[in-house]
C-alpha cells in the first residue's frame, strides 16, 4: 500500500471504536489516510483521536467555510486512491443508495470519482432488513465493493452477522481493491467443508470415510490466497488451519451440516468433505465384544451439498466433489444434475490410494467436461481458485 492515499469514512456505531486500529493499521501498511467523521461517529470517536493517529486533519462539517476555501469537499473527495467507509451504518448506506448528500460524508461520497469500499457494521436485525438487503444490492450494483459484515455476538446483545470485520482484514480487502490482481476473491466469503466425518457407534467405535482432508485444505489455502474470507468447516483430520482460514471442527454430518447453515451467507461453497452417507443409533456404553455383532439402527445422513443448493441462501457458486472408482466423468456429470449444483469436481480414485499428495481430476460444469492432468493437490486448489476468479470476477 505503499503511498495510496485513502480517505476513511466513519460512520456512527458501537463499531466506530476499531476503525481507529484500521487507521493504525493502513499507516503501518504504507498508506496514508485521511479521516472524516459524521456527526453520530463522532459520539464514538473523537477527531482528536483520529488526527492523532492519521497526523493529518479530521474533516468533520460541510459548512466549515474556512475549510472550503482551502480544501473544497470535491477536491477532498477525489484526491485519494479509494474511499473507505468503516463502519457504514445502515442509514449511510441507506442516504448512499438513495444519493442523499446531507453531510460532509455523504456529499464526498457522491462527489467523488474514486472507487469506493463499505465495511458496513449494524444490528443483525437492521443487516437482515429488505431496505438494507435493497440497499446494499443497490451499491454493489453501482460498483461500490460492500463487505459482508461478520458473524458472531453483537454490541447489542444479539448474535448473527452485523460485526465490522477485524481492521486487518478490511485492510487486506483494502490492499485488494487498490491491486485487484493481486487479490481477486477479495470481499467474497467461500464455504469449504473437507475431511471425513465420525458417526459414532459407541463411544469407541465410529462409522468414516477414508479422507485425509489435504485436498480440501489446499483449496481453503488458495481461496485465502486469492483474498476471500474463508470458513472451513473440517471434519476429523489432524492438518494445521491454513492461514487466514476461519476453521470450524465439527465430528459428524449433522454437526457439519448445522456449520455449513451457520457459515452463510457465502458467495462461494466447495463442499469437499467426504460425508457419511448413513449414522446409527449410537449406544451409550461400550458394546460387548462377547455379546457378538451389534443390530445397528441405520439412518439416512443429509445430503449437505444437495441441501444448500436447494436453500434460499445458495451461494452463487456451489462446487461438489465425486470420488469415483469408474467412469468419474460420467458418473460427475450426473451428480452435478443431481445435485443441483454448478460444477462438480469429479476424483478418479481407481488408482490412487487416498490420502495422497495428488490428484487426477474432471472439472465438470453446465458446458461440458475437462480433462485435467495428475498433478500436486496443491496445483488442483490453485487451478481451481483461478476458473472461480475468473467465473465470479471475469478475469
Ligand atoms: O453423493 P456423494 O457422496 O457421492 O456426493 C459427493 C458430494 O456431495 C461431495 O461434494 C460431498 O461433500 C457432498 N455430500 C454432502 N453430504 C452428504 C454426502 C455427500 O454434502 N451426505
């Protein structure tokens, strides 16, 4: 970020508070920044603060005509490299939909000729909102970048997206709007589930599929790489969390299904996992050896690739894997109707041993079916992550 300029909009929230690490953290990067309160941000943060840590001046009021004179609110809004909004209120993203310029933070925000990133930050109840919902739809159809809020427990009590996501990684959001190909998922949130699941027989005993979850692991990583926000919902593997992945345990398919419903909304899902098609009836206590072979009570598992692709919150881009020990190709093409979702990514595992540093793959989408060479999982995760920059970013 060396040398970018960035005019940081703060809006009025609970959340307002962190952008003062954000300013931190831009300046450590190399950029400089350029601070503007709106009147209700400033009943969270103090323009001296703000001037302390920017060392530059705090802009505050439309009419401080003194400030006309020697800065006009145009020029403020056009000479920075971006304008960041953190964190947007829901009425500022409201006024911004609309083209209400009312301020000195909404009229810079109309007036500039820059590209403009909004990290909004609001009760989950006001996120969930249709006006927001249209609102934000609005923005990101006029080209701004929107964040997705985070999810977790809330200022207010409640629990659910609506978190101003952490100062870095707005500035690693930043850092790829200012170079977009360097980071091309940036602001996108990808699902991925890897590994296999227990289902418990007993409190000893488990039903499992053989998967080493390096497949699904190394896609995470080239997910995170390329920028997107990545949740890893990993079932029992003994692999380290690659970085910049939000990794989620869970043991069982029900468990792994409820992480999955709660990781949305997400922009991209690769559901790799290898998940039990079947759970039974776990017993208590520890079965008897000398008793002979358990009764088992089997159940249907659910099918979390098909559920998610039927929901209401289907993520833009739903990639299922299919392990195959013939006709992988064929037998991918079917799953991927089957399914309901966009490309299935079908194993051939005829000859490779599970749990191996390669793969041979078939990319299958709506177009038909290509053929990749063996090669490094690694190099499958990253090829990958190239067609869903290109699909979702068009590069
Ligand atoms: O039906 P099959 O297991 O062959 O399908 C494989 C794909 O479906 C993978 O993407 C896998 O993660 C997903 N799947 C699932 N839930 C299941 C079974 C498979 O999400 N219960």
């Amino acid at each position: 970020m060396n040398g970018k300029r960035i005019l940081l909009i703060i809006g009025g929230g609970i959340a307002a508070y962190k952008s003062c690490e954000l300013v931190r953290v831009l300046r450590r990067r190399g950029a400089s920044v350029r601070c503007v309160v709106t009147a209700s941000g400033q009943k969270f943060v103090t323009p001296m603060t703000l001037a302390a840590l920017s060392e530059d001046k705090v802009y505050t009021d439309l009419f401080d005509l003194k400030d006309e004179a020697e800065m006009g609110h145009i020029q403020l809004s056009r000479q920075a490299d971006l304008v960041v909004v953190a964190p947007a209120t829901a009425d500022l993203m409201a006024k911004m939909a609309a083209g209400i310029a009312d301020d000195l933070a909404t009229t810079l925000l109309l007036a500039t000729d820059k590209p403009v990133l909004v990290a909004p930050a609001m009760n989950v109840r006001m996120w969930d909102h249709p006006a927001t919902r249209r609102n934000v739809a609005t923005l990101r159809a006029d080209g701004l970048t929107v964040l997705n809020p985070d999810e977790g427990p809330m200022a207010c009590g409640e629990f659910g997206p609506g978190r101003l996501p952490d100062p870095e990684a707005i500035a690693d959001a930043i850092a790829a709007q200012l170079d977009p190909a360097a980071k091309p998922l940036a602001g996108k949130h990808a699902l991925v589930t890897a590994g296999p699941t227990h289902e418990p027989i007993d409190p000893v005993r488990v039903i499992a599929n053989r998967s080493s979850g390096l497949q699904g692991f190394a896609i995470a990583e080239a997910l995170a790489k390329a920028g997107a926000r990545v949740t890893l919902v990993a079932g029992p593997v003994s692999l380290p969390t690659p970085a910049g992945v939000h990794r989620v345990d869970v043991e069982t398919a029900a468990q792994m299904a409820a992480a999955v419903d709660a990781a949305l909304p997400a922009d991209i899902a690769v559901m790799v996992a290898a998940v039990a098609d079947w759970r039974v009836d776990a017993a208590p206590a520890k079965l008897k050896k000398e008793a002979g072979p358990p009764q088992l009570n089997w159940q249907k598992n659910p099918d979390i690739l098909a559920t998610l692709c039927a929901s209401a919150q289907r993520p833009g881009l739903v990639i299922g894997f299919a392990a195959e020990t013939e006709n992988a190709a064929d037998q991918g093409a079917a799953k991927r109707v089957r399914k309901g979702c966009d490309w299935i990514v079908a194993n051939d595992v005829s000859q490779d041993p599970m749990g191996g540093a390669q793969n041979r793959v078939h990319l299958i989408h709506a177009d038909g079916t290509e053929n990749w060479d063996r090669m490094d999982k690694t190099q499958v995760a990253q090829m990958l992550v190239q067609r869903i920059s290109d699909a979702l970013c068009g590069n």
